[in-house]
C-alpha cells in the first residue's frame, strides 16, 4: 500500500459577514439611554419618596407629641386646679380656725379688762348708767339706786361727787340688796328704770361675736 502526502490548501476563505445596520444600533443606543434616564428617575422618586416618607412621619411623631404634650397638660392642669381648691379648702379651715381662735381671745381679752375695771372702778357702770337715768327724767325725779351692799361707799361717793360737778340737789337714795352681784345694779324712779346687769352685758358681747365664734359663742353663752 503506497501511503500518499496529505496536501493542505493554501488559500483560506471565510464567509463574507453581514453588512452592519447602523440604525439598529442607534435604536439600541436610544433604548440604553432611555433606560439610563428612567432608572435616574426612578432613583431620584425613590430620594425624594424616602424624603417624604420621613417628613411624613417626623410629622405624624410630631403630632403624636403634640397631642401626649397637650394630654399632659390637659392632666396636669386638672392637677393643679385640684391642688389649688384643696389648698383653698385648706386655706378657708386654717382662717376659720384662727378667726375663732381670735375671737376666743378677743373675748378673754374683754373678760379680763371688764373684771379689771370692776376692781378698780367697780362703780362705773353704775355712774354710766346713772347718766343715761337722769338725761331720762325730769329734773328734780327722786332715784333709788339698789345694789349690793359692798357698793354703798363707792355709790355715795359718785353721787356726791355729781352733786358738786353739777351744782345741783338730787334726790337719790342708794338701797341695800344682797341678791345682786358685785358691780350690778337697778336704778329705779317712779316712771320706770334700768338695770345695771353684767351678765346682760357679757350676752350682748357674746351675740356681737356670735358670727366670729360660731358654737363656741353659744356655748359661753350657755355656760
């Protein structure tokens, strides 16, 4: 068998390409561009929908705080309105208590000076009272003057006295009467009278102060 030499060709031919159409590759650049533009968009809405997004809800948080803050202050004015009329309540007991208490006071006070002046003047309600007898009558009206026996010196004395300070005679007797307290007298004429009466004295004050003391006035009153 004769082995035979492979030849190779020495000319090469390849198939002639396609022409290129320009057009289509303009329109895939078109298309690539349009895509370029609508992803910007669609990045520029996704900025400004997150800027939205947190604008939207920076004011839904802010008005969410608003309404707590004005919850707040709503209960904590209902707060304060409930602190002020307990204070007031507070208040008005306190100034109740020391009204009452000052007018306790007041009246110990006048209870001391009234038995004061007793001592030391224990005819001076009588001579006041004598005044007020004799700006009454008629001049020349015979008085008796009855009290406690004790009070015959000092009761002669102001009587006396009376006559010089008016240099006038006066029919006044002074009668004994050992039913009636120190410093009390009736000043009695044909007409009518007066009593001097400290007790009497004493429930005028009491009914004066009544509106200050409240109970406690009536309960010195019945003591």
């Amino acid at each position: 068998m004769t082995i035979q030499p492979f030849g190779f060709d020495r000319i090469f031919r390849f198939p002639t390409s396609e022409p290129v159409d320009e057009r289509r590759h303009d329109e895939l650049r078109e298309h690539v561009a349009e895509l370029q533009a609508r992803i910007e968009r669609l990045h520029e809405d996704h900025v400004a929908e997150l800027a939205r997004a947190r604008v939207d809800g920076f004011e839904a948080g802010l008005e969410q705080a608003r309404g707590e803050r004005a919850e707040a202050m709503l209960a904590a004015t209902d707060a304060l309105h409930a602190s002020i009329d307990d204070v007031e309540r507070r208040f008005d007991a306190v100034m109740d208590q020391v009204v009452a208490e000052a007018g306790a006071i007041a009246l110990q006070a006048a209870e001391l000076l009234a038995g004061h002046a007793i001592t030391a003047q224990p005819a001076r309600a009588i001579d006041e009272a004598l005044t007020r007898a004799l700006d009454q009558v008629a001049r020349d009206t015979a008085l008796s003057i009855r009290a406690n026996p004790a009070m015959r010196e000092d009761i002669e004395r102001l009587v006396e006295d009376r006559r010089a300070r008016e240099r006038r005679s006066m029919s006044i007797v002074v009668v004994d009467d050992e039913t009636l307290p120190l410093g009390d007298a009736h000043i009695g004429w044909a007409e009518g009278g007066l009593n001097v009466d400290a007790a009497s004295r004493r429930a005028a004050v009491l009914a004066e102060l009544a509106g200050v003391l409240g109970t406690a006035a009536g309960q010195e009153g019945a003591a």
